[in-house]
C-alpha cells in the first residue's frame, strides 16, 4: 500500500468517486440562473487533487475495518463534495482582487476574471451553502448528521486558536486563518502565530475531513467512536500541518509553471510562512516529525490505516 | 392581539430574545481575529427589526399552542439568531462594490466602509458558518436539527423556482434570487420574472423562518407535522410575497431619510420590481390579497394564530 503505484490508485479511484458526485450535486449548468451555476462548475472542476475528499473517504474505510459498503461510500463520496466546495468557496474568495488578487489557480484563470467579481462572490457564498445542504442531506443516521456538520461549521469558522498568551477561546476555523493570514502581511512572523495560521488556515479543513469520514464510518456505533475519532484527529492535525509547511517551502523553491500558480508570492507578500521563520532544512525536518506523529496516532489501526498513511506520505513528498 | 400596541409589544420582546441570542452566539470583540468579529457584530447589530426570528420564534409558539417552555423559547431564540446572521450576510455581501454598492444601510456605514472590503467579504463568509453551526447546535432531536438544516440550506441556495418555461428545478433559493435581481437590471420586468425574484431572494428566508419555527416548536410529533409545516409555508409564502411588494412600493414613493437607505435605488437601476410591472394601485391590492390568502392558511389554528397574523399585517402596513 505505500508503493508509489498504489498512491496513485487511490488518488485516482478517490478523484473519480469526488467527481461522480459533485457533478450529481451541482446544479447543472442549464439551470437559472446559469452564471452562477456555471461559476461553481467551473472553479469546482478546476484541476483539484480532491486531497479533502479522499482524506474523508479513507477515514470512512478505515473505522469501517477495510472496506465499505457501496451505500457508505457514496455517503462518503458525497460527504467528500462537500468538504471539496467548501474548499473551493475560499480559494475564490482569497483569489478575489480585495483579497489575494490572483488571476491563476491551478492553471486555469480564477473565477472573477472569467465571471465577474459579483457572480464569483455569490458563486463561492453558493458553494458553502451547498456544502452544508450535501451533508444536511446525506444518507446516515440524524445524530451522525449533527455531529459531523458540528465539527464542519467549527472547523470553517473564525477561531485561530492560541496564540501566545492573546485572548481566543476559539478553535482553529478556516475563516480566521484567512483573516490573520492578511492581516500578517508585512509584519515579521513569529513562530506561534505561523503555527497558529495554519492550523486555522488549512489544518482546520484537512483535520476535519478525516474527522467527518470516521464519524460518518462509525454511523451510531457510539462506544468505539470515542477514542477513535480522537486519534484521527491526531492524525489530521499531524498531517496537516506537515502539508501546508511542504506547501511554504515549494512556495520558495519552485516557479509559477510547476506550481500552477504564482510563485514567490507568500516571499513577495512577506506572509507568515514556517520557512520564513525556521528556514527551508529545519522546515523539511518539522514536517517530517510531523508525519511520524501522524502515523503513531494510527498505530493501533495496523494495517487497515495503510491508505492514510500512504496519503500523508503523499501530501509531504509531491513535487507540486 | 392585533391591536397596534400589542404589535409593538410582539416586536419588542421577540428582538430582546434575539439579540440576547446573538450577543451569546457571536464570537466576542476581543477574540482573535478582532477585526472580523467585530465586523460581524457592527452589521449584525446595525438596528435590523428581527422580523425573520420573530417570525420563527411565532411559528414555534403558534405550534406548541401558543406557550413555550422556558428550553423551547431558548433553542427558537437561537434558531432566529441563525436566520439573523444569513440575512446579514446577504446585506453585507450585496451592499459590496461588485454589486449593490451601498454605503448606507439602515442608516449606518456598510461593512466595507468601515472594515473594508475584504473583511466585510470574510464577516459575511463567516455569518453564513456561524448560522448553520447554530442550527446544528441547537437542543432539540437530531432528526428535527437535520430537517431544518435541510429547509434552510435549500431557502439560502442558488435555485429561483419556475420562470415562465424557462428550463430550471430548483426550488427557489436567497442567492439564486440575488443573482437574477442583478441580472435583471436594465432588462424590461415581465411580471413572472418579478415573481421568480422576489419568491427567490427574500421570500424563501421569510418562508424558511416560519417552517424553521414550526419544525422546531413540533420536535418528534411526526403525525400532526407535515399538514401544520404545509400550512406555515403557504403563510411564510404569501405573506413573505406581500413583504416585499410593499418594500417596493415605499422605495418608489419615500425619501431616504424615511428608508434609511437610498431611496429611488430600485428604479435608478431598472430593477425588476412589482410595482414597475403592475403601477402602485395594483401593487398595493395585490399585497392586501395575498395576506388575506396568509390568514386563510392559518384558519384553523385560530386565536393562537393571532401572533403571526399581526405580523404579517404590521410587514405590510408598516411606513418603513
């Protein structure tokens, strides 16, 4: 299973189930009105890994023993869209021209430079709203609908976390690590506050997507999911962070065309980055560290966590 | 009870439930990142009347026989709260340069000019999270939580409902309504498509509110639900109808100082309207037979319908 083959399987098979179900999720683009609809198919269909959304479905195969039932994983699958437009919403709203002001993502041109800054605010304001709804409405017991569209809502919400000794009682959501990522910008960035960004910024999602997978995979099986569910949030913080601390580094090491995006842009910016603090080796060093913590969170799954931690070795040893 | 002065009493203390609900439920000024949550706070409490709580907190007591439990009246509080913030967030994203480019709303600065674009763009983002965190937070049966997550994520979505033959099956939805409104301007208004809108981008929230309410204030009685829910949606799509038709007619016939808005926007921009199609006369009638339509839905419910009859006739009598 951490063949570099295999990867590429489960990527590949992952990015298929994502794909079936957001295009039965998504309204079609002939329905009214067709500008939106046709800005949400187009930034959701933009060339994405669907990282989020394997993350969620292997969480889900995971707690289920190995394998799932086809009614689970297409609850999973479906659970993975959402998760997919959520993350969608806020790449065209950072790439908005209040924002990131960025006319390239993943190759292709950003939203508002192909619709217009309106129909891209409302397009991305629609796909949070979807994402919501898909979960609202997936096929599992109520009480598990609840309990991952808390842990959702919370994870895309405005918290940072601690940093320092500055006030916050909230969690890390995805909303206030944009906030405070902007709101660096320019200052000299301490460890704390990178650390906190990125839990906020990127980590609260990836955590989450492994998260809602195991609640979704356990269903109303309440006495395992305790300890289980605490360990693949471990494992998605781990993870996460590792991720987006590779992502720093190839932000300073590649250039536009490998990347699909602008290049040197957080170095431009002066954004709080981990290699900005720490330097590129000792980055490197971090996320390595962070990914051995990821695997001994899932030590106890043996060899039913074999495809998460393949995806973790994965997500720290891409190119791009 | 419908006398004017037990209106008044009606709206005052269903806005103090309100407010105290979002005073718990919004994230502190002082939690990190300041500037957003203080975003969401300055266009949440810019003097809004709470006409879609009221409205929940009414349905919900109009259900349970015209008293709440002390828990009941809570969770209904909160769950207005939550149609607070999507009406928020869709003021402060329509008020944006990209589309209304309103500076005054209420007769207080908009988001951006106070926070700036990027955050009012992030604050409206984050009220929109907030909103669906509260509904999934709600006390109440989880199977109850997931069918009002279910009403209210398909109220605030892309749809528009059925325009002439035009191709679409969505049910109507706010942003699918916003997104036709801004479409529409400068194109000559058929009566259907100023129906489409007005159903679309403010009378599914107005509807939602009451079902929203009636839902929660059902809990587990499945047997007597799906003939009362029925019931308060035809009310919430009448009387929501009528709502806007007389906001219409007062944009046409007030000043701005009245409004506390710019006054004449509507027919500046060409926008789709009701009065634009049929002239004030006829607009005036038509809101006077839809309410009457509202009350007739409400009929058998008789003097504990009292509360929501007052409303609606006070949305459509009111001078501002």
């Amino acid at each position: 299973m951490d063949s570099h083959t295999d990867v590429k399987h489960l990527l590949k098979a992952g990015a298929t189930l994502t794909d079936a179900a957001l295009e039965r999720l998504l309204p079609a683009p002939d329905t009214l009105p067709h500008s939106i609809h046709r800005a949400m198919r187009h930034s959701t269909f933009a060339g994405g890994k669907r990282l989020r959304p394997i993350l969620a479905l292997e969480a889900a195969r995971m707690v289920s023993g190995g394998t799932l039932t086809p009614a689970l994983e297409t609850a999973a699958a479906e659970l993975g869209a959402a998760l997919e437009m959520i993350h969608t919403y806020s790449l065209i709203h950072d790439d908005l021209p209040a924002l990131d002001n960025d006319d390239l993502r993943r190759g292709q041109p950003t939203c508002h430079v192909v619709f217009g800054e309106a129909t891209a605010i409302l397009a991305g304001d629609a796909l949070q709203t979807l994402a919501f709804q898909t979960i609202a409405n997936l096929h599992a017991p109520a009480a598990t609908v609840v309990s991952i569209l808390r842990e959702v809502s919370a994870a895309v919400a405005t918290g940072v976390g601690s940093v320092g000794d500055l006030h916050t009682s909230l969690p890390p959501g995805m909303i206030g690590g944009q906030v405070m990522d902007i709101e660096s910008e320019g200052v000299k960035p301490t460890a704390e506050l990178v650390e906190a960004i990125h839990r906020a910024k990127t980590g609260a999602l990836i955590t989450v997507s492994v998260v809602a997978g195991g609640l979704l995979g356990l269903g109303d099986q309440p006495s395992t999911t305790h300890d289980t569910i605490a360990r693949l949030r471990t494992f998605g913080q781990k993870a996460g962070l590792a991720f987006q601390i590779v992502d720093d580094v190839l932000d300073m090491t590649q250039d536009s065309a490998q990347l699909g995006k602008t290049a040197g842009k957080d170095t431009a910016t002066d954004k709080a980055t981990w290699p900005a603090v720490f330097g590129i080796p000792q980055s490197i060093h971090d996320a390595e560290e962070l990914i051995a913590d990821a695997f001994a969170a899932l030590a106890r799954f043996a060899e039913t966590a074999a495809p998460l931690k393949a995806l973790a070795n994965f997500l720290t040893e891409r190119k791009n």
